[in-house]
C-alpha cells in the first residue's frame, strides 16, 4: 500500500482534528502550504504535519 503523501482540505482537517474552514483559512494566511490544482488545493503530508506541530508548540 502507498502512503498518502497529499490531502485535500476535508482529509487534512480530519486528520488533525479541526475543522475544513480552519484549514482554509490557514491557507489563505499562508501559514500553511497548499497546492491548487484546479479548483482543488492539496496538503502535503510533510506541511500539514509541520504546520500541526507548530500548533502544538504555540499552544
């Protein structure tokens, strides 16, 4: 089986336990790294747990 290596915002949000608008906003922010394809953004596995842990050391 292949590891996700990308997520799109409902995956990201489900994986971190947070809501898909907070991913959204973080995007939009620039706090977190996102590709757009299309319509579509998509989180790499590496930045989403980056962006994560910087969470839980903020907190």
């Amino acid at each position: 089986m292949i590891p996700q290596i990308a997520y799109d915002i409902q995956e990201a949000a489900a994986a971190v336990s947070v809501s898909p608008s907070t991913i959204r906003v973080e995007i939009h922010a620039g706090q977190l790294r996102a590709k757009k394809l299309g319509r579509a953004y998509r989180i790499g596995a590496e930045e989403l747990r980056t962006w994560f842990e910087q969470l839980a050391d903020a907190g």
